[in-house]
C-alpha cells in the first residue's frame, strides 16, 4: 500500500513537472506536428445505446488565437492548426472536432436549474444517467463488474464538482482558434446569468506557515491561508489546504471569470448539505485545448482533511485500475463521466470511446458517453489509460452534430 501511494504521489509530481514544461512552451510559437492517428473502434457496441448530439458548425478557416491582457497564464502559442487537426473519422463520417459547447445558462440563476432540467430536448428523461447515490457494479457492461472500477468511478465522483460561473470576461475571443465556429460567451461581458459547467479534484495538498505538510515539493512563498475569509482578517489562518481543479477553458476563461467562480462540492443529492469553496484562481490555460486548470483554497479544518484523505484513497485506487486494464484499452473501449447535468446533483453516465485523435502527442476522444448542458469540464474517463498524469486532463469539451459527444486535448 505505502509502496502503491509513493508511485502515485510520484506520477503527481511528474505531472507537476510536465505542468511546468507546458508552461514554458507556451512562451514561444512553434510549430504543430501535423501527426494525426484515429483509432476505430471494431464494433457497433456502446452502452448506453443512445447517443447525444447537438448542432456543430464544419466551417473552418485560419484565425489567430486570443488571450486575456494582463494574465499571467494566457497562451502565447501562434497556433498553427489547420483544419483536419480537428477533424476525425467516425464510422465513415467524417466531422469537424468542434461543436456545441455544454455549459448551462441559467438566466434566473440557480432556482431555474431544474426547469431546464426537466424541460431537456438533449436527453429528455435522462435514462442514461445515473444518480451518483444509486449507482452499483450493475450498471457496468458485463466482463467489467469489478470492485476496483467500481471503487475508482466512485473516487472520481468524490472530486467531481460543480463549477459556478456568474461573469464572463470581456477577453473572450471572437472564434475558437483557426475556425470560423463561434467561442462560447463572446461579448457578453454585460450579461451576469449564471454558467455552470463541472469539473474535478486533484493534487490536494496541506501547508502549514507556507511548508508543504506531506514532504512533497511546492512550499509557498506566502505563509497564510487567501481564502476569502482571510483576505478580510486580521488573523488570517496559518493552515490551509490547496487543490486543483480541471475544467475546461470555455467554462472559466481567465482570472477575471475565475474571481466570480464557486465551487459546490459533494453535490450528490438534491437535499444534500451545500458545501462551496469560493476563491478559485487560474494556474494554467491552454484555448487551443479547451483545458484549464484551477487553484483553490480552503483553510476548513473539516473539508481540507476530508479531501487529502479521499485523494489519498483515490491514488491507490487508480493504480491497480490502470495496472488491471491498460492491455485491455482497445477492446473494451469504455468511458464514462461523472457531471452535474443542467447545474443539477451529481449523475454517472457511461459509454464508449469512439475515436482516439493525436494532437500535438496529447489525445482527444469521441465517445459515446451521454453529456448533458452543465457537463462542459467534466473529467473523461477511458479505462485503460493512465490517470496520473498523462491524460488525467481529459475533460469535456462539447457534442457533434453526429450524435457523438468529444473530449478537450489532455496532455500527454
């Protein structure tokens, strides 16, 4: 077990490191291997048997990519995409990799969420998705009811979180990068309706006066907690506890969306207790990838030791998950996703991955996997492939016109 958790807080470091690496090319153009490989999938197969589409524009073309002014962690890429790198084959049909965001707008604010809930034309009834209380090994294909998947989907539904979003920045660009496909919230600065997507936990860790507490790398040059409470006090806590979350870009798109940003954690029922963390900030953003990376603070005695506890568990968990079925990755080809469909309680839902798309030696996906507005930013699993670090960024991104659903670039 001990020697289990070195390796996975090993991965986490190497992610911090490739973190780090990714920042630094940020710094300068270069230009993108124009190296593309889709899998296929071999057989007709998916669970469920529904699949989930909305609208998507195929007009492309070649227009630069947009950063906040005054954000240190905007892209500087020059993004030299072109066209077919978002672009993969899916039984014969081939579809632009971008389409319909699946953020949900709610222009009453929470108290509306369910109506459109209800009043979903995606997935009307929502029978693909299951409530994250009731979900059991039953709902998995048969040949893959096993506990430790089991335990691992619902370790991921443990950091899965509702992201709330209530200002959209006035830095958002016209387009997504080289297309003419209109970016999500453009020019709607003015607006204060409520977004909200999903996201996930990761990386949790305890200071104490700025010292990292578990012996790993990364004490801070700051020695007291910058939750909201403390940033107003006098005495602010010495002992705090910071994670990240991943989401995707289109969701919180820089610090000025980030500072308006609340996290609802634990969201699993209805009537459960609300639990929200309310200073995020952005560490990382890519625009091309439709990837971003939250930073979040807590100096709550009761949530902070609750997370550790839970990631611990979920580092154990994810090795033997990943040690049992990486042979097995394209056979089975399951996916599956842990959201907040329409802002509402926490819902499991799974499928198959369809397409596997290189872009830039990271990965992008089609699936299966039934996705709702509300879903943008959750994190996409496909078993088999390692969730330390190397696609631990997989999240979602938006819905094709085909019917299929696709994942932001992870990196990889």
């Amino acid at each position: 077990m001990k020697h289990e958790l070195q390796q996975g807080l090993h991965s986490t470091h190497s992610f911090n490191s490739l973190k780090m690496s990714c920042k630094r090319k940020t710094q300068t153009d270069r230009t993108v291997s124009k190296r593309h490989k889709t899998e296929k999938n071999s057989t007709d197969l998916c669970f469920p048997q529904d699949t989930c589409g909305l609208n998507g524009s195929e007009d492309q073309t070649d227009l630069a990519d947009f950063s906040s002014p005054g954000d240190e962690n905007h892209d500087t890429d020059s993004h030299h995409f072109i066209s077919d790198q978002f672009k993969v084959q899916s039984d014969e049909v081939e579809v632009p990799l971008i389409g319909d965001h699946e953020t949900q707008e709610s222009e009453g604010g929470e108290a509306d969420l369910h109506k459109y809930l209800v009043g979903c034309k995606k997935n009307p009834g929502h029978s693909q998705f299951i409530p994250v209380d009731t979900f059991t090994l039953k709902h998995l294909p048969e040949g893959l009811q096993d506990n430790d998947l089991y335990e691992y989907i619902k370790g991921i539904a443990d950091h899965t979180v509702r992201v709330n979003v209530e200002m959209s920045s006035p830095y958002r660009p016209k387009f997504y990068p080289k297309t003419t496909q209109p970016y999500p919230f453009y020019n709607m600065s003015e607006r204060r309706n409520l977004r909200t997507g999903s996201g996930r936990v990761w990386d949790v860790n305890k200071f104490q006066d700025g010292v990292r507490q578990d012996g790993g790398y990364g004490d801070t040059d700051y020695t007291k907690c910058w939750c909201r409470k403390c940033e107003g006090s006098n005495s602010p806590s010495n002992v705090w506890w910071e994670f990240n979350v991943t989401t995707a870009t289109h969701v919180v798109f820089d610090k000025i969306e980030a500072n308006h940003t609340t996290l609802r954690l634990f969201y699993d029922r209805e009537d459960g207790p609300v639990v929200s963390v309310d200073k995020v900030s952005v560490d990382f953003k890519k625009i091309k990838y439709d990837l971003c990376w939250l930073n979040c603070v807590t100096c709550d005695k009761t949530l902070g030791n609750k997370l550790m506890e839970m990631y611990k568990h979920f580092v154990n968990v994810n090795e033997k998950v990943w040690n049992k079925y990486r042979a097995s990755r394209s056979e089975h080809k399951l996916t599956f996703i842990v959201s907040h469909p329409h802002g509402c309680s926490k819902q499991v839902s799974v499928g198959q991955w369809k397409d596997r798309l290189e872009v830039d030696l990271s990965s992008k996906f089609t699936y299966t996997t039934c996705t709702c507005p509300g879903s943008s930013g959750a994190h996409v699993y496909c078993l088999g492939y390692r969730d330390h670090w190397t696609l631990s960024d997989l999240v979602h991104s938006g819905s094709l016109k085909s019917g299929l659903n696709y994942s932001a670039v992870g990196l990889a």
